[in-house]
C-alpha cells in the first residue's frame, strides 16, 4: 500500500504532474516520456529558483540603497542643525559684544563730555531738575538741591548729571541716592557710575576699590562682569599686570556668557 503525502509544488510541478497523470492514464507512456518530463520539470524549477534569486537580490540592493539614502539624509540633516546652532551662536555672541562695545563707547563719551564740562565758563544761573549753578560756582560743580527723598526721581538727577558730565554733582547724587536707598534694586547701577565717575576725575586707586565693592556688595548683580573688566581696565593702566589677568581670566570663568567676557578674552590675549 502506497502512502500518499500532500506536498506544496510549484505551478510548474503540477503541470508536469497532469500532463504525467494523462499520460500514465492513456497508457501510452514510456520511461523516455516519463525522463524527458522530468528533465523540464527540473529546468523549469531551476529557472524559477534564479528568478527568485534576481528578485531577492535586487530587494536586497534596494533595501541598502535605502537605508544608505536615509543615513546619507540623516547626516545631513544633523550637519545643518549643527550649522544653524554655530550660527545662532555667533550672532548671539556678536550681539553681546556689540552692547559690551556700545557700553565701552558710552563712558567715552561721557568721559569726553566731563571733560568738557570742566572747561565750559558759566554765563549765569540757571536750574536743570532740582539741579542749580550759579555764577560763584566753578563749572561742573553743580550741586543737588530740591531733590526729595524719592529713589526715582533722585536717581533720575544723578543720571541726568552724570551724562551731561557735572560728574561732581552727578556723584553727590549718587551718593545721596545709595545712603537713602541702598537696597534699590539699582543700588549696584549707582555704585558701578560712582566709580565710573572716579575713574574719570582721574582718582584710579579709589575707582578700583569702587569697582570691586560692587562684585563683594551684591556678587550676583548683572553689573558685576562690567565691574571686574573696569577693575581689569584700571590695573592694567596701574602696571598691575598679573592682577589684571586675574580679573579677566575670573571674567572668563565665572561670567562666559556675559558681554564683556569677549572683550576679556581680547584682552587676556593682549596682555599675555
């Protein structure tokens, strides 16, 4: 007794299974019939076999080309993220600084106009914001009077006097305006144009003990990276030269960020 099993064929092999049945069935097949049908079955399953073979093989190189494709983007993707994050770096490094330039270039001004200030011949009384000269008064010597205790409007003189240049007056408003309001939240402001104005009556020793009272008074001001690169500013200028890298290298460190750390840098540059 044969035991039959079912098996999956090709479409090729069933056909050559009918045509194999027909020919048994009509009783006219030979071994030659039975070899020859076998031999283009077994073609026939060789040629779908390198078919298949192609078919996969090509797959497979699609699939590499893809993936390939992928990465290749991927990489770029990444490259041009990179590059708009350099880029956005620099602009943001070059914004901070132009206002730490903008900065230096006020206080020249300011200098410029305090000198002038002190050369200008008074023609007359006169009276700005609670602010009054008269003619027995030497010119930039103006002083504070009619100015309440109000922080507002009191700052608002020292501000006003310090940038038309009457440096004396402007400093005794600070003054004032540090001894009744010292925790004003523009105390380190004032303190940091007290020194500035210092600074500008050519008084270097005081202006730097000024500056670092600012960064041990209120160590986390926004004034703070100003008033170390001034400090380093005037040991420079004093021939303290080891003191001033001290100061610019702590600007660095401590404050990278801020807007006066690039002109630090510059500066640690120069004077290495």
């Amino acid at each position: 007794m044969c035991v039959m099993r079912r098996k999956r064929y090709y479409p090729a092999a069933r056909a050559f299974g009918v045509v194999a049945a027909a020919v048994v069935l009509g009783g006219c097949a030979t071994k030659g019939d039975i070899r020859s049908l076998q031999t283009e079955m077994r073609l026939e399953l060789q040629a779908q076999a390198a078919r298949q073979d192609s078919l996969m093989a090509m797959l497979r190189r699609e699939a590499i080309s893809t993936q390939d494709t992928l990465r290749t983007q991927s990489d770029q993707l990444f490259d041009f993220r990179g590059d708009i994050t350099r880029l956005l770096q620099a602009l943001t490094q070059g914004q901070s600084r132009l206002e730490a330039l903008v900065g230096e270039t006020q206080r020249g001004m300011a200098a410029l106009r305090g000198q002038a200030g002190t050369n200008r011949v008074s023609t007359g009384p006169a009276t700005t914001r609670g602010v009054s000269t008269d003619s027995t008064q030497a010119p930039g010597t103006e002083t504070v009077q009619g100015v309440g205790g109000n922080a507002d409007q009191l700052y608002g003189v020292a501000r006003d006097l310090h940038q038309r240049g009457s440096l004396s007056a402007a400093q005794q408003a600070y003054e004032q305006f540090l001894r009744d309001h010292a925790s004003d939240v523009r105390a380190p402001d004032a303190r940091f144009y007290l020194a500035d104005i210092l600074s500008q009556q050519n008084r270097p020793d005081d202006a730097l003990a000024a500056f670092q009272e600012i960064a041990e008074r209120y160590p986390t001001a926004a004034r703070v990276p100003d008033a170390l690169f001034r400090m380093a500013r005037i040991q420079a200028d004093l021939g303290n030269t080891a003191d001033a890298r001290r100061t610019l290298e702590r600007i660095v460190n401590t404050f990278p960020d801020s807007g006066v750390a690039f002109l630090a840098r510059d500066m640690l540059e120069e004077i290495r």
